[in-house]
C-alpha cells in the first residue's frame, strides 16, 4: 500500500471511528440554513430569493469549521513531523488529506443539500443544477481550506484566523455557485457557471496543494 | 527487511553546524560523524541544544550555516533524507482512537515497509498484550513504549530520539537498551539525547555546551 | 432510593414490569387503532384531519415526558453518581428525539391541510424544533469523547440546562398568540369533544407503554454492552496486569 | 371500505401519519431487539472463551 | 488581587498581547456579512429586508467561531488543572473568562456593527435598536457559548459539535434581537423586545455560570 | 508567608481508596497516611496508577470509594482542598506569549499569596537570567523548571509532583531535590511519582503494582 493510500485509508477510518464528525458538519450546516429563516422572516417569496445564497454560503461556513482541524490534530500530536519524512512528496501526501476532508464532509453535505433547500423553498428547478454546482464547487472549497488551514498552523486563534484568510478566496465560488442556480431557476442555461466552477477546481487542484505542502514544512521548522 | 538483515554500510556527519533559533545562537561550529553502527550520545544542561540539533538531524530544520552528509554526499533534499531515519521526538504522534496495533500499523503501511514485525515490535516494548486496548487508556509510560515500538516495526538505518528514557519505568528501560544495541549489531546508527542513563554504552558522547557560542559572537552576529 | 441505584435489584424490578407493559402497550394499541381510525367521528371543523391528532398529541407528549425523565435521571447521575440513572437517559434519549421528530412530521403533516404550510415560525413550533436539536445534541455530545464516562457527563448537564425548555414549549400558546390549538386541558375543563377524547387518551397511554417496554429492552441492552466493554477490559488487564518487580 | 381509505378527503395527510409512526415505533422495537440479542450473543461468547482460559 | 481579577486581567492581557484576535473576529463579521450581497445580489430592496436578520447572523457565526477557544488553550496547556486548584468558587472563575470574552470580543462586533449596516442598505432608523439589542443580547450569547465549549471541551470535533449544540440555544436571542431592529424599521415599539433580551441575559447570567463550572470539573476529571 | 515560615501541623491520609477508570479498575483498596514534614514516592511499572492516584490526591478525579482526609477530617469539598496544595502535573500550564516572570505572577496573584517569592523562586530553579524571556522560547527541561518554580513563588502545604525529575539536567535535578527538602523541613508534605532519582531521602514509599484488583474483583463488579 503506498503512504497516499495509507494516508487515506487513515483518515477515513478515523472520521468512521469518530462516526458523530461528519454528522456534526451536516448539521451545522443544517442549523444555519434554519437560523435565516428566524432572522430573515418566514415569507415564501423572500426566502426564495435568497435561499440559494443562503445554501451556499451555509456551505462555506460548515466546511470553513470543519476544515480548523484537518491539520491541528497532526501538528499538535506530532504526526506532521512523521508524515514530512517519509521521503516522499509531501504534495501527495497534501490529496490524500484533502480527499479525505472532502469524502467526508463536502459528500455528505452535498447529499443534504436537497433538504436544506426545501426548508428555504428553493423552487424546483433549482434543485439538480444546486447539487451538480456543489459537486464542482466542494473540492475547490476543500483544497482551497486546507491551504488556510496549513498557513495558520500554529497560529493563535487559527479558526478566526483561517477565515479571514480563506473566506475572501471563497467568494468566486459562492458568486458562481449561485449564479448557476439562480440560471437554472429562471430558466437560463446555467452550463457556463458550471465551467467556470470546474475551472476553478482545476486551478486549485494544481496550485494549492504545493503551496499547502510549503506550509506545512515551515509550521514544522 | 527482517530483523535479522543488516543495514547498507552509511555513515551520517555533520560539518560546521550553527544554528540560530529566534534570533539567537543557539550552538556554532558544531561538527559530528556516526560510522555504520556507531551512537552518539547528545548531552549538555536544558537549552544547550540537544532538541534543535536532532530536529536538524531529521531534516525537518535547517542550519543557518554548515551541512548534513550521509555516506560523504551532501543532503540537499530533505524529502529525501526522511527515508533514511525514524524521528522520536515528545511528540508521540499516537491516535488514541486506534488500538495500539492500528498505530503502529498505520505508520508502517505509510512508510512502505510490509507489516510482518509489528508483532515483534509489539513485544519489544511489553506492548503485546494491549495489543486491541485503545491508544486513549494509555498511560504515560505506556504511550511513549508504543511511539519507540515504531523503530522496531519499520526499521530504517538511522534513529534520533530525544530523551528517549522519559517516562519509561525500569523493564522498559531495559528493552529500550537491548533494542539499540540490536540495531546497532545490525549496522544502524543511534543519535540520543539523554540527561541521565546511559543507554547506548560504548557510543561517542557530544557535550553541547561546548559549541555554545561566545557571547561575543551572538552580539555581533545577526 | 439506593436500591433502584444498584443495576441487578433494579433490573428485577425492571424485568417484572416488562411483561405488563407489553401486554397493556398490545391491548391499547389494539383498543386505540380502530376507535382512532373507523369508530370515532370526524371533527365538525378539521374533518377527518383531526385523526392526525391522535398521533401528533402523543408523540408530542411522549417527547415531553421522555425529556423530563432524561433531566430527572441527569440529575440523579450528576448528584449520586447512580448509574442505572445514566443508563435510563441515554437509553431514552433516540427513543425521544424520534418521538420528537414524529411530533413535527405529524404536526407538518397537519399543518398543510388546516394553515396552509407546512411550517410557520410560531413559539410553540420553534422551541418544539430547538427540543429536537436538543435531543441530537445530546446524543452526539454523549459519544463526543474518548471517554465515553466523560460524554455520559457532559450529556447530562447539557439536559438539566436545556430543560428549561420544556415549560416553554408547554405554555408557549399561552404567552404568546399563535396559531397552534391552545391546551386541550385547561381549567378543568375539556376543550376537545368527547368522542375524540377516548382515543387519544387510549393512543397516550399506548404510546407511553410502548415507550416503558421499550426502554426496559434498551436497558437490558445497554448494561450488557456495559458488561462487554468491561470483560474486554479487564482480559486486556489480565494479559498488562503490571509486571512482577525484577 | 372506500370511504375509510379516503378518509373525508384528507387521506394524502392522514395515511402517511399513521404510515410513518408505524415504522417509527415498529423500527424501535426491531432495532433495540437486534442489538439486544446481538449483545446477548456476544456476551455468552466472552463468558465461555473466558471459562476455557487459564 | 483576588483571583477574579487575576483571571481577568491575565485574559485581557493575553489578548492584547495577541492583538490580533479580537481584530479576527471583527473581520469574520465583516467578511460574512459582505459576502451576502455576493450570494444574494445587490438589489437594495432585498438587502434591506433581510439587513438585520443578516446582521445578527453573522454576530452569532463570528461569535461562535471566537467561542471555540475560550476554554481550549486552558485546558490543553494544563491552566484548567491548576485553575480548578485555587481554592475558591469555580462559578466566579467562569464569569471572568466569559467577562473577558465579552470584552475582547463583544464590544469590537457591537462597535463595528453600524458599519455593517451601512454596507448591508440597513434604513435608518434601526441603527441605534440595532446596538442597543447587541449590547443586550451578546452577554447572552457569551454566557451560552461559554457553556457550549465546556461541555465538548476535549471532544473530537469540537468546533462543529460546539455550534450543534450552542446555535439552537441562540435562536430566541436571534428572533428578538432582530424583531427589535424591524420594529424599529417600521414604526413599532421596541421596547417589549429588549426586554425580552434583557431577561434572557438575565436567565443566562445565573444559569450558565454554574452549568460551565460544573462541565469544566467533569472535564479534568 | 515567607520560605522562612513553616506550615501548620497537618497530615494527609488517604483510606481504602478505590479508583475505576473508564470501566477498568486501575487500584483498590489503597490507603496512606504522609504526617508533617513527610514525604511518599510512588512507584510502580507505566500503567500501576501513580498519575492517577496524583489526580485524586489533588481532588481533580474522585475515587470510586475510599475517601481522603485532611488532618483526620474527611475532605468532602474539593473546592476548598485546593487550597492546601500545589499539583504539577505533565501539562505545565505556561502561556507562551507570556515571559517567564509573567508566567509566574499571574499564578501566584491568582492564588492570591503576595508576589514577594517570586525572584526567589526564579533563582531556585536557575530562571533568573530568563526572566524577561518569552516562555515559548523555552526549552523543554526549561518550561519544566518554570512549571516547578510555581512551588516557591507560591507556598502551599502539600506538593503533589507526577514525575518531576523528567527532562531535568543535573543541575536543576539537585536544584529539585534541594527545594523538597526545605520544603519538608518546613512541615511541607510531598508527594511524587517517580521512576529513578531519589528525590525525597527518607520518605516512604508506596508500590503502586501491590495495589493492583485481582481479577475476579473485576469481573464481578457492576
Ligand atoms: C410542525 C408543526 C407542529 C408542531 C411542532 C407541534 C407541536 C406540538 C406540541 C409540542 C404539542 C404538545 C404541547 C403540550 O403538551 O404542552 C402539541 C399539541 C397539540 N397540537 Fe401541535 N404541533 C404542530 C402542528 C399542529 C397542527 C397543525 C395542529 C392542528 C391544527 C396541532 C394541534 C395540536 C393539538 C390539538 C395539540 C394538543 C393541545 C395541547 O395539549 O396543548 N398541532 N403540538
Ligand atoms: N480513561 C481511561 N479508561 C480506562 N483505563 C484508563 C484510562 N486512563 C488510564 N487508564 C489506565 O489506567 C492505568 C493507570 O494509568 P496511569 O496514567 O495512572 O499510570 P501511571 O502509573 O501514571 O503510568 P506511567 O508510569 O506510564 O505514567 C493504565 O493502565 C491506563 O491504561
Ligand atoms: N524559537 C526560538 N527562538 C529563540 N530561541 C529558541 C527558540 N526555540 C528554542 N530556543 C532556545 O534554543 C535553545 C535550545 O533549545 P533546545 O530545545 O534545543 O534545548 P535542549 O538541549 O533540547 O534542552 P532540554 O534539555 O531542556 O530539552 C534554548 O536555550 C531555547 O531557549
Ligand atoms: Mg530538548
Ligand atoms: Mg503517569
């Protein structure tokens, strides 16, 4: 077995142990979506309006909290030192982490994601076209948030921290994520949105992992 | 590779070695060479240095000035290095979700080597018998056993350990002795950091204090 | 008091309750079922929408109740470290928060026909909801830990805070003007006709005793597991009982 | 019979409640045996292995 | 100096100290609140509908992240052990990390609110309920949050089990505190509803204390 | 109080203390008596309980029965026994953004005793020269001795120490052994776990593994 897969199977076989964790993103996610309607009012129309905001941007902030601790727990027990000096590249070991992160906690929540919108009373031509952009959107959200999360390792406050470094690297995601819902619900061809989600997974795949790997190796120094 | 196999002929030196940490010097000037199956004892009083030169040591720090050669090459590639050494440090690096069985076999699995000397390992450090106990019950002693239980489990020719005997109670530290004196009957080499027992006896002896720079020259330098 | 404290006296209690229980939850289920379903005439304003009431009111009662024998064992748990009270209220608390979980679907379920929608942000709804997250957050902090004593704790004191909540949701159409039917027993008096008041009392008490002869069968459960756990233990103690010193 | 399943109008609100806290309550009861015998079982298990040890 | 002074002034001084926190925490507000016109669209109509709900929204994310750590450092570093050990009551010791959450926390995000509200089209008129239901109803949010993170100090996942549990207890501060500002829009007295915050500070300031105590003496244990 | 002072005549005893740890039973029936000036080490091989017997010494952890008593009264209110100790654990509660003497203020204000020790404990423990030293440039033997240094800056009368010889060079290790002495000849209580160093000459010593249930204590319990 090579160490990605090691690697891998480790982290999955860790969140199936501590079976409540994807459980606890799901709901977070879940509260959030339902906080809006108590904050915003319960009218149909304007919870319409803004549900597929609301979704996307409930999204982020679950994945944002979740995403804290893909990295602490490593440095903090000293596994991080062990995992820079298996003489391999670190980049890979970086995918396995991320893959990780995003089996999950962007699955489940893109499984969710239905169910919240009907609670928003997103209309139903929204559905498919939320869920595929989820799909696109969650790895870039994943690769993008472990970058965050190894630049503030060590850090004090690293959860507030992250989020600022993070939360303004999400807005093109969230622009077009919407954007694409919002196409399909008024009929527009939402295909557009949903390459430029798939560019931006692409770009992020290819460039956050090294810089993720650089900051791993100055938090151990 | 079996217990029983030896170690490729290595040796592991280091030239010249200054470091500053934070600002200050910590030790300069420091040099060292391990032959194949040779150890090296890291001793001076707390802050001398012993932590920082085997972080060094491991590559997951570099020197300010000076190089690391293994087999007379210069290391250039830290990546590279991390395949020659097990790093122990006072971190453990243990998930207390998994069993004692599930730790170690994870980092075997990780670092390639197959998992036939996990049994072993585990009875090398009296750990056999909680073999399926959750990481999480263990006590201090018992834990550190199960970090040191990894040099046995996936063997590699060069071992840093800071302060290796903390913590360990005296059949352990019994254990800990025989199973640096194996690797080193074997080829490997031992780098330690040790305030009080001797547990690599007829090994070469490093006194950081000594390469504690003047103060003239933590003043000047900078 | 202590000797309901000690697992094997209260689970002789226990097991002898068990048959009647079943037996009463079997013969009210079977009284219930049909009087709720065939015999008893639809309401003059809600029709035959008023059936859902026979499920909704009990699910809703049953969440209540089993919440409040959650916070009462907490509180023993906390206080004289009673195990078995520990025991009652994790092996309650899926039983409530489904029961919580029925006591909405049913009441969305009604909702739609009777309001219109299926949801509105009303007191007694909202702080319903909040009982629900309370129950979920009770069962995911009690397996939260390493150290499942340590969640046990942290499970508990989370009840005793949250139950300030139940007064809430009890007078909730009281202090504020909602649209959820007030109390069905208010001074004395009984706000429901008759004829619909006997199958919901039969539906109550059936659902009450399911709860009862369930939750024995969980206890029986949980103590096993617990004594799983601690053989697997204590043969691991064996096998690292700690060396004779040389 | 007819009118029973239609329920004054209502049946696409009424069956689904009786509907689902049939599997509610049925799912509790089934599932809480499940785990109930599973443990019996595995208990007798560990007491006998525990017998046969020295 | 007693030992609640003590406490307090360490608090403080280490957040100045790492001054960059509660200036974090002020920026996780601002971000999330900026990043609803990028999910919902500029129209101000729409924004200023949903401007309060937003708000309080975004208080209570910001707060919630910032609240993940108040016990955490204390209890990793082995400061919780020693502060169980002072010989005096544990409840007083609570009000002074939550007084000094409060503090470097609370008072930022109220100062900073109004500028949110400008950003999010807020009319006019609900500017000053606006602060004065943040100044009611953060100790609230404090004090709840304060017990949150006791009870799932030392669990895995911390961060995300701690919103599951805290968010829902938040929902009625969040529902008066935004009928004050819409009140307010439209005319209507505030009054009941500051005083239904007030009493729920009320409730939280004798309740939470002693819940936090108790949960952090189960989590040495 | 100064170091000059002795304590009050106390004892503290401990009666057939049992303690179940997540569903384990780790001792029982253990009991001990440290009269004034006394001191206990605690010995036993990794696992035999002396971590754990520390904690409830310190009212941290309660036992499963038994009770500890304070000069012959039963302790009932954990709160109020805090009063009488100092427990130094393996967390050594420093903030690192803090330097060392800010370290040592904080605890010793919030313990409420006056800040006139805490000079005197800094050089106790060679930390003088450190003073104004971030705590988080420390080396591991020197955040320990800082940890320790919390004896002098703020008196108590029973010091619980879980292995405090560990990380220590020579220096500090007499530094150490020198402090509990004085402590004792004060009418200071101490007890400390340990797996080597005789920090305490003439104390008692209690055999963790002695304590140890038997099997079917196990078995039958619940
Ligand atoms: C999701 C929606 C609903 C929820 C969460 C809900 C919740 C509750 C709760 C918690 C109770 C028990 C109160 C107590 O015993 O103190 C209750 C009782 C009751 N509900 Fe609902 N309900 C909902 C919808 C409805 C609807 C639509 C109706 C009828 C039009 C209704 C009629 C009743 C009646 C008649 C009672 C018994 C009155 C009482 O004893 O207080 N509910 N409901
Ligand atoms: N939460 C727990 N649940 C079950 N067993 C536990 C738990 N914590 C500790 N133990 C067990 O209790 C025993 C005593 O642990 P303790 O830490 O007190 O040992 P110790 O004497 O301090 O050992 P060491 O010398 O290694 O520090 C150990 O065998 C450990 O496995
Ligand atoms: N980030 C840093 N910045 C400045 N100085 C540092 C930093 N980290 C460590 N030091 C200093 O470097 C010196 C060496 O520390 P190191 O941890 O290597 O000592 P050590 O020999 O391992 O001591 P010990 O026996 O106490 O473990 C210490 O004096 C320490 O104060
Ligand atoms: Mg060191
Ligand atoms: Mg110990």
């Amino acid at each position: 077995m090579s160490a990605f897969t090691a690697l891998l199977a480790r982290d999955l076989h860790l969140a199936l142990r501590q079976s409540a964790d994807s459980f606890t993103v799901v709901a977070f996610f879940a509260i959030a979506t339902v906080l809006f309607p108590f904050g915003v009012g319960p009218e149909a129309e304007v919870l319409a309006r803004i549900a597929a905001g609301v979704l996307w941007v409930a999204a982020l902030l679950a994945a944002l909290l979740s995403l804290d601790r893909v990295f602490t727990v490593d440095f903090e027990d000293g596994s991080l030192d062990q995992l820079l000096l298996n003489g391999q590249s670190l980049t890979l070991m970086v995918l396995a982490k991320v893959a990780a992160h995003w089996l999950t906690t962007g699955v489940p929540l893109i499984i969710m994601s239905p169910v919240m919108a009907v609670t928003l009373q997103l209309p139903a031509e929204g559905y498919g076209v939320l869920v595929l952009a989820l799909i696109l959107g969650t790895p870039t959200v994943s690769l993008i948030g472990a970058l965050g999360a190894a630049l503030v390792l060590g850090s004090r406050r690293g959860g507030v921290l992250l989020s600022l470094l993070v939360l303004p690297l999400y807005i093109p995601v969230l622009i077009f994520g919407t954007a694409a819902v919002e196409a399909a619900i008024t009929g527009m061809p939402s295909g557009p949105m949903l390459s430029v989600l798939a560019g931006l997974a692409l770009i992020a795949v290819t460039l956050c992992p090294l810089g993720t790997a650089a900051a791993l190796r100055q938090a151990a120094e | 590779m079996g217990t029983s196999d030896t170690f490729k002929t290595a040796t592991f030196s280091g030239e010249n070695l200054t470091c500053r940490r934070g600002g200050r010097m910590v030790f300069a000037g420091l040099g060292f060479t391990i032959p194949t199956g040779g150890a090296l004892v890291l001793r001076g009083p707390n802050g001398s240095g012993k932590t920082t030169l085997l972080r060094l040591m491991a590559g997951l720090a570099r020197p300010t000035a000076g190089r690391l050669l293994w087999s007379g090459a210069a290391l250039e590639d830290p990546e590279a290095h991390g395949r020659h050494l097990r790093f122990i440090g006072h971190l453990d690096a243990i998930k207390p979700a998994f069993t004692v069985r599930e730790n170690l076999a994870f980092w075997v699995a990780f670092w390639g080597r197959d998992d036939g000397l996990i049994g072993r390992a585990m009875e090398a450090f009296g750990l056999a018998a909680l073999a399926d106990f959750p990481a999480r019950l263990l006590s201090a002693g018992q834990r550190h056993r199960l970090a040191l239980a990894r040099l046995v489990a996936s063997p590699a020719p060069l071992w840093l350990l800071d302060e290796p005997a903390n913590a360990l109670d005296d059949r352990s530290l019994g254990a800990l002795t025989d199973t640096i004196a194996a690797h080193r009957a074997r080829g490997g080499m031992v780098v330690l950091a040790s305030h009080g027992a001797d547990l690599a006896s007829g090994g070469a002896t490093l006194a950081l204090d000594k390469f504690a720079p003047t103060d003239a020259a933590q003043w000047t330098d900078l | 008091m202590h000797r309901f404290a000690n697992p094997t006296q209260f689970m002789r209690i226990a097991n002898a309750i068990y048959p009647w229980a079943a037996g009463l939850c079997v013969l009210l289920f079977a009284a219930a079922i049909p009087i709720a379903l065939v015999f008893s005439p639809p309401d003059y304003q809600q029709g035959d929408t008023v059936r859902i009431m026979y499920v909704h009111v009990s699910s809703a009662w049953l969440m209540m109740m089993i919440y409040g024998i959650i916070a009462a064992n907490s509180a023993m748990f906390l206080i004289w470290r009673h195990p078995m009270a520990n025991l009652m209220a994790k092996a309650s608390a899926p039983m409530g928060a489904i029961f919580c979980a029925l006591a909405l679907i049913t009441g969305m379920l009604w909702g739609k026909p009777m309001w219109g929608a299926f949801w509105v942000w009303d007191a007694r709804l909202t702080s319903t909801l909040i009982l629900f997250f309370l129950y979920l957050g009770y069962i995911a902090l009690s397996d939260a830990f390493e150290d499942s004593e340590r969640g046990d704790k942290a499970a508990a004191i989370l009840a005793l805070v949250g139950s300030v909540n139940i007064p809430i949701i009890h007078f909730s159409v009281e202090w504020w003007n909602t649209l959820h039917q007030p109390s069905i027993i208010k001074d004395g008096n009984m706000s429901v006709d008759p004829a619909l008041r006997l199958p919901l009392f039969l539906m109550m008490g059936a659902f009450t005793m399911f709860y009862f002869a369930v939750l024995i069968l969980r206890l029986r459960s949980e103590l096993l597991a617990a004594k799983i756990r601690n053989a697997r233990l204590s043969q691991v103690a064996d096998a690292s009982a700690p060396q004779p010193a040389e | 019979m007819q009118e029973f399943f239609h329920m004054g109008g209502y049946a696409q609100w009424v069956w689904p409640v009786y509907g689902l806290a049939a599997v509610a309550l049925v799912g509790m009861l089934v599932s809480t045996r499940r785990t109930l015998k599973s443990r019996e079982r595995e208990f007798e298990n560990l007491k006998a292995n525990r017998k046969g040890a020295p």
